[in-house]
C-alpha cells in the first residue's frame, strides 16, 4: 500500500473516531499516534497485534500529509458539504453515510491542497476508500459525486474523464 493511500485511510479512521467520540480531527490523529507508541511499548507482547487497527501507523511524512488534510477538512467540512448538496440527484446530505460524506471530504480537500495529486487520482482513491470501508454502491456514488464536484470547482474541465480507463479500452471484441 502507498504511503498516501494509508494516510488517507488513516485519516478516514480519524475522521470517523471525531465523529464518533466528539473529538476533534488532530485529537483523534494524536489518540491513534498515542496507539503507535502503545503497540511499539508493547512490542512480543499477544495483545500489541489486537492494537494495529487503532494505530495511525504513518511515518512523519505522511503524518504531515494527513495533517494536512485534517486541518483543511477541519476548516471547510461545511462549505464541502454546501458544495456537495447541489449534485446529489434526488437524495438528500442527510441520507448520505457518515463514511461516504468522510471519502467526498478527503478528496474535496486534495482537490484545494494537495495541488501534485491530479484531480482523477484523487477520485480514484476516494473510489477505492470507499470499496474498502463503505457499501457495495459506494463507489460508484463516489465517483459520480466527486466528478461533479470537481467539474463544478473547476479542478477538471468536462473534456476530461474523471472514470479509469476501461479493461476492455482497446482490445477487439470477437464476433
């Protein structure tokens, strides 16, 4: 797993620990931080493994990276989900899973922050964040929510295709 994929993931564990606990995004990221000097303390002992799941488990780079995108979400998951109310196709922000809105903020804030991660790489991890933790549907929202969003902010133009390229693109099909 790349290094910014498992930032991503554990800022999505976080994001949902500060949900869940009423805590704050960097409280919940020092809390799993505090879990990685457990696990380390802990380290041969039978119960340091049943901690790994709690861990933030990120070297300090990618602690910066995930920093990052923790303080941003911080300060805009509101406007994000101002931004993401007007593309949802007769369904409401309130029906939307609390993992899902999570995913739709992480790549909403590589959109404004992360400016050498290309808008389609930040749906395509979105896309896979949710496969990992969210519904069977959840990818497909995904995408389609995050490219309306990315085209109404202007990170992609609409000659640009936000979806993978197809495993059958350019192979024949037999008749």
């Amino acid at each position: 797993m790349s290094s910014r994929k498992k930032a991503r993931e554990s800022l999505l564990k976080a994001l949902y620990l500060s949900e869940s606990r009423s805590l704050t995004i960097m409280q919940a990221l020092d809390e799993m931080e505090a879990t990685d000097r457990e696990i380390e303390r802990r380290t041969g002992e039978p119960e340091a493994e049943s901690l790994k799941p709690f861990a933030l488990g990120l070297d300090p780079e990618h602690r910066e990276y995930a920093n990052a995108l923790a303080l941003t979400i911080g300060k805009s998951h509101e406007r994000y989900n101002d931004l993401i109310k007007p593309v949802l196709v007769n369904w409401e922000l309130a029906r939307v899973a609390r993992i899902d809105r999570m995913i739709l903020w992480i790549a909403m804030a590589e959109f404004e922050t992360m400016l050498d991660v290309p808008a389609p790489v930040a749906i395509s991890e979105a896309v896979d964040l949710a496969r990992r933790f969210s519904s069977e549907k959840s990818p497909g929202f995904i995408n389609g929510v995050l490219d309306r969003i990315a085209r109404n902010m202007g990170v992609i133009s609409s000659s640009v295709s936000s979806r993978p390229p197809s495993r059958t693109a350019g192979k024949r099909r037999r008749s």
